[in-house]
C-alpha cells in the first residue's frame, strides 16, 4: 500500500475523527538503517539502528506532530498558528500552515538558528521574527501571547504534536517486529523524549510488543539543565537546535527516564562534532549536529562498560545535516580541489592513495 502519513497509517491511535481535516505531506515511514561500519569502530556485538528522520518532508521528525498538530488546529477553526523555535519546529509549522492556508508567526532567536531552517520558514511564508533573546525567552513570549490572543501554539506544550511525534516509536517497534534494549535521542525542549515514551507505552500496553525500551536521552554538555538538575541562563552548543536552557517538558522527561530505568545523560560538542563526521562518513548518513547527539552519548556510554553485549540499540537522527551547511563546511574545512579541465591531473587524484 502506498505511504499517506502518519495521521491515516496511525489513525486508531490519535486524536482525530470523522470530522478532523487532515493536513499532510505524507510525514513518517522513515528508514530504519543498520549501523555496519561504525560498530566496528566502537567496538562492541550492538546492534544499532538508526532512524532517519531528516527523510521526513522538511527533513526533521517535527513534521510527524506538525501534521496533527495542524489538522487540529483547522479542525478548531484556527486562524494563526504561533511557535518558538531553534529552527525545525519554525520550519515544519512554516510549511504546513502553507499547507493549510494558516497564518504562521515564528520567533527564532537572533542569529542562532541553522540557514537551511531559517530558509525554509521564509519560503514557506511565515511571518519569521528573530528575538533578541534565545530560545527560553521567545517561547515564554510565544506562551504569553497565544494565552491572550485567537493565535495557536504549535510548540510542543501543545499535546497534539506530541500525540503525532510517538507514531516514531510504533514504527521502530512495527520496522524491527520488537521494541530495542535501548532507544537513544538527543534532547532539546524535551518534547520528542515524552512522545517516543507515550508511543512505547501506548503498543505495549495493546501487545504490540512484549517489552518497553530504555530511553537514554543527551544534551549538549553546556545546554544540559535536565542533567544538572538546574535551568541554564545562557546555554551553548554547537547543536543550535538543542541549545534550550529551560525545557518545557523537563518533568514528562524526566519520567521517560525514571519509568524506563534508563538515562539523560551529555556529550560535548567535540563528542557530538565527532559523531557527526562518523554518520557521515562511515554510514553515509548527513545529519545536523543535534542529531548525532544520540550516537555521541551511545559511544560515551559504551566505553564506560554501559551497555549489555548483543543489545539493541536504536538512534534517532532527527535532522537532516543539510539544514546546517555551515557546520558541515566549517567542520570539514570544505573547499573543492581547484583542477585545469585536463585528464592527467584529475587522474592524479584517481590514483591517489
Ligand atoms: N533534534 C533536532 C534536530 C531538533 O530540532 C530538536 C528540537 C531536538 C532534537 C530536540 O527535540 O526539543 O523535543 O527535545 N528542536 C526544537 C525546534 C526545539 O524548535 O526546532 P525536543
């Protein structure tokens, strides 16, 4: 049967009726890849799979809350829709408003989000407003706003995008035919880690599968106020899209960790930057920073003896690494070779070892 996003393939399970509009882009159905080659770098019998959710239609797993998220906000006569955002959650909300014909306000913090995002709401057509603040401040100003004015918030604190992100988890469980050991992610508002949860719950409790996964969750190591226990003022990281200070659902998070046995742990930007490069290069995989996060804290916890040999292990990448080319050029130090349009010198480089 041919793909028609998440809303028809999950129906029983969200909050949608006869009545509800569905606007999709045909979200979801992502590949789930097995790791070859960087198992073998880090050395251990896991099996790890890893969820590529930059293939989602603008290329981040927000898309699959999104479409709920909006179809909702149609269905309850909504005439704008608001968010804050680090840049996907402006670039996803941009894009199905279009979809829907809804206006859009975004608020990104000044000069901090990804270009490829901060392209994308524009072309989208969302009235795009860069705060002078970061992402804590715009999201409180967002909150305030749409409490008093007929403007709805389509951040995460709206329940319908959370409803739409755990059809992520029925399809690990629905790709594998059973739910993994250990489920990794990296953590920003802490919105996608209580999605994922509710959506592993949800399958076990209708014998969907036999058993519940650990969730590990990771922040950047100077933007981690769930590990620290404590908000950070002035978070920093070069995964712009989890630089948060204050998550919105620190405490559900928290509860994805405790309920599962598992962990929210951090990885330095080195460890993420690193990580970044190995998807890459090794997996053929571009994700943005953020997302190699999840596999930075795998390889973390694995060289501290964490993980029980032969377990499973499943990473979601949650963005696509053309979001970020600056990153990635920087990172690379990305300058083609300068060649003549001649054979001999080309073909040095064939030959080159
Ligand atoms: N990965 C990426 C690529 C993200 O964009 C985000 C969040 C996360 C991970 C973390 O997910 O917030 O549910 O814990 N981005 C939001 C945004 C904050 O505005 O686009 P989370």
């Amino acid at each position: 049967m041919i793909w028609q996003g998440v809303i028809p393939h999950y129906r029983a399970y969200l909050p949608v009726t006869s009545k509800t509009p569905i606007i999709t882009l045909k979200e979801g159905n992502t590949p789930l890849i097995e790791a070859t080659s960087f198992n073998e770098v880090i050395g251990n019998d896991l099996r790890i799979y890893l969820k590529y959710e930059g293939l989602n239609p603008t290329s981040s797993f927000k898309d699959r809350g999104m479409t709920v998220a909006i179809s909702k906000s149609v269905e309850d006569g909504a005439q704008a829709v608001m968010c804050a955002s680090t840049g996907n959650t402006s670039a996803s909300a941009a894009a199905y408003a279009a979809k829907a014909r809804l206006r859009c306000i975004v608020l990104v913090p000044k000069g901090e989000i990804a270009l490829g995002k901060l392209a994308q709401a524009l072309m989208h057509g969302a009235k795009v407003l860069a705060v002078d603040g970061n992402f804590d401040k715009a999201l409180q100003l967002v909150r305030d706003i749409t409490e008093k004015h007929p403007v709805h918030l389509v951040n995460s604190l709206n329940p319908y995008r959370l409803e739409g992100q755990k059809t992520g988890a029925f399809e690990v469980i629905d790709h594998l035919g059973f739910a993994p050991d250990y489920q990794a992610m990296p953590v920003g508002n802490a919105g996608n880690i209580t999605a994922y949860w509710k959506g592993y719950k949800e399958y076990y409790d209708c014998g969907k599968a036999e058993r519940l996964p650990k969730m590990l969750g990771f922040q950047a190591a100077q933007a981690a106020p769930i590990v620290l226990g404590h908000t950070i003022e002035e978070p920093q990281t070069v995964a712009s899209a989890i630089k948060i200070g204050n998550p919105a659902s620190w405490r559900a998070a928290e509860k994805a960790r405790d309920e599962s046995k598992g962990l929210i742990g951090y990885v330095s930007d080195d460890e993420i930057l690193q990580a970044y490069q190995m998807l890459a290069k090794l997996e053929g995989l571009f994700v943005e920073p953020a997302s190699a996060a999840s596999v930075a804290g795998i390889i973390k916890l694995n060289r501290s003896g964490y993980f029980k040999p032969g377990s499973t292990v499943v990473c979601i990448l949650t963005g696509h690494g053309l979001k970020d080319p600056d990153t990635a050029l920087g990172e690379i130090g990305g300058e083609p070779i300068t060649v003549s349009a001649s054979e001999d010198e080309i073909l040095e480089y064939v030959y080159e070892a």
